[in-house]
C-alpha cells in the first residue's frame, strides 16, 4: 500500500510518500481500506515529537488517527461488521505506527462503527477524533444538561464545531469565541452568542451575556484563556479542558469542578454520533479537502491553528479514480 510516512521527529517536510507492506488484521480488528483521512492538531504534534513520552512509536511511522473507508477484511471473532460496509473510527493504537495517512489502516473492532448514511466519505472522516473529544468532555467529564450554558472556545475549529452541536442538541445555552470571519460558521451550527476573541477581552463579553457566570467552560486552548475562564463560571461550575490540566489550587479554592480529558477511541459512542447525524440533529463541520500527498501542507496549515472547520486527506487509489 502507499503511505505518508516519517523516519524520524522533524519538520513537516520529513513527510515521505512511501510503498509499505499492507497490514493484515489481527483477532478482534479489522482491516480498513480507507478514503479520506482527517487531519488533527495531534497529528503534527506526533510528528514533531511532542508525544513521543506520552506513546511507543515506531519508525517508519504513518501518521493519522482519524479514518473514513471500507471494511476490507475481518479478523477472527469480529462480528458486527461486515467486508464491503462503509464505516469510520479513531484509530489510535498503544503503538504509533500505522496511523491513516495511508490507502489501509487496522484498528479494533470496538473502535469502529458504521459511517453515517447522509455524509460522504469526506465528511466521515474528520468526525470520529473531534466528536468523540466533545461528547466525552460535555457528556462524560462534564454532564452538561438541558438548559444549562456553556462557553466553547475555539468554536470554529474541529472539535468546537461538534461540541457547539452536542450542546444546542441537549438543549443548553451556547457562547462561544471565534474570529469574526468565523460568526457566521458558528452561529449556523447553533451558537447563539458568538465573542471575537482577536477583538478584546471575551472575559467582560460573556459576563455582558451572563452575569452570574456559566455552568461549563469548554476549553480546547489552554494558557491564559484557560486560567482567564475561571472568572466566568458560577461557583461550582465545571471547566473541562482538552489542551491542559486545570490548576488544582484554584479547583479548591473557588470550588470547581474541574479536569483534563484525552479522547478515548469508544465505537458505542461513535455509533450514537452516527444516529444523531442521521437524525439531522448534527451536521459535520465545514471541510477543505486535500490530497494525501499534500499531507505536509495540511499539516503547516493545523500547525497554525486557524482551519475554521476540519482539513481532510484524499486517500489516492488509480483503482477509484
Ligand atoms: N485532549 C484531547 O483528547 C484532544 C482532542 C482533540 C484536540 N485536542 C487539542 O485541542 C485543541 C483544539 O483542537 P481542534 O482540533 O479543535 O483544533 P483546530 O481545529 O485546529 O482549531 C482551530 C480553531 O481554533 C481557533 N482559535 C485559535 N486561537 C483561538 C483563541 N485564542 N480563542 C478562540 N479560538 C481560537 C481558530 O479560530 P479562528 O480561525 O477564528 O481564529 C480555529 O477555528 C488543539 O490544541 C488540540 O491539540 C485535544
């Protein structure tokens, strides 16, 4: 199979277009012949090397942990899905190896659910790591409920598109920050407060919008934002954060309910994405496609951290055109 792989930690140009052995699945998983690939911020932190305590990783390593494609061979007791069914999972592994930037990618069986019927394959893919780190942090870590608020920062990226959507869906009050040229996109995915961040301090904004402060901060940036956020929850709200560990002292000190969640691969969890989708009770975020060799450059641009939606990887194949 052809892959992007990298030899070593580096820069985005260590990225290589390689020819590698196709993996076979082992008992319990199965094989994925993939479409699209979706790209995450994890990705060029795993290429950098910035994982590499946290993870065993091995060279040549492929990149990628979100995938969209077609089951192409089950291994032993693998029962709920079937050769030829379009699906799409989070395919992190206690190995970083075989990642999805590549044309076939293995993964637990557990970790994998059918894709939504009314989403292309494009779409699928850039949903499962996103979605599957808002609805562990509202649902799991947060127990965000019916007609409670929630500030979500960083709105207009991949992981705030689907935790604005999982809030308005349980029927809580969403404010969120992004730039302005993003308003529009957020609001259109159910934000009903939307604070330009790049505009002044979004501190005063949201006490503006509620004065007694929020039930939930979401925080997918981390630093001064993260610390700044403990001045807009009520007492005895909940921050969770996706970026840093909240700090313990200040928890006790005003009573917070406060932690760091990291997505775990979950397929039941998927599996509801995929019914709340289909329901038309969320849609996926805004999409730029991209070709798979293309993979440094998709990188560059998450690096950068301004994708107003999700990048994603077309899994080239002469066979599909
Ligand atoms: N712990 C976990 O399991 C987990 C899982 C997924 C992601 N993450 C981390 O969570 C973070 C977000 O991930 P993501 O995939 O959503 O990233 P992303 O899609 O790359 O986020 C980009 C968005 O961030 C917005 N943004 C940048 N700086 C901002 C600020 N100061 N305030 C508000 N918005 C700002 C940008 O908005 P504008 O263009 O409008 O500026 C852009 O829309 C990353 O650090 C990622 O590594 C952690």
């Amino acid at each position: 199979m052809r892959a992007m792989v990298i030899e070593e930690f580096g820069s985005a140009d260590r990225l290589r277009f390689v020819e590698l052995p196709c993996p076979t699945p082992a008992p319990g998983e199965v094989l994925i012949e993939l479409r699209y690939a979706g790209v995450n911020p994890v990705d060029w932190q795993i290429r950098e090397g910035h994982l590499k305590e946290l993870f065993p990783h091995q060279f040549p390593l492929i990149p990628g942990w979100d995938a969209a494609g077609v089951v192409a061979a089950c291994g032993a007791g693998v029962r709920h899905l079937k050769v030829g069914e379009a699906v799409y999972a989070y395919c992190r592994k206690s190995l970083v190896k075989w990642g999805t930037y590549a044309e076939y990618v293995t993964v637990d069986a557990a970790a994998v659910a059918p894709m939504p019927a009314n989403l292309s394959f494009a779409q699928a893919a850039v949903i499962p790591l996103a979605g599957l780190t808002a609805y562990q942090s509202l649902f799991d870590f947060a127990r965000l409920t019916a007609g409670q608020s929630i500030l979500i920062h960083a709105g207009a990226g991949g992981v705030g598109s689907m935790a604005i959507q999982f809030a308005r869906h349980i029927g809580a009050t969403v404010i969120t920050t992004a730039s302005a040229r993003n308003h529009d996109y957020v609001r259109g995915l159910g934000a009903q407060q939307a604070i330009d961040y790049t505009a002044g301090d979004f501190v005063a904004a949201v006490k503006q919008q509620m004065p007694g402060g929020v039930d939930v901060v979401f925080d997918a940036i981390g630093g001064v934002t993260q610390r700044q956020s403990y001045e807009v929850l009520k007492p005895g709200g909940t921050l969770v954060s996706i970026v840093e560990p909240p700090s313990q002292q200040v928890m006790l000190q005003y009573n917070f309910h406060a932690g760091y969640v990291f997505v775990s691969p979950n397929g039941r969890q998927l599996h509801e994405i995929t019914r709340l989708i289909e329901a038309g009770a969320v849609k996926a975020p805004r999409i730029k496609e991209m070709h798979l060799k293309d993979a440094a450059k998709a990188q560059e641009l998450s690096r950068d951290g301004h994708v107003g939606g999700k990048l994603v990887l077309r899994i080239l194949d002469e066979k599909r055109g």
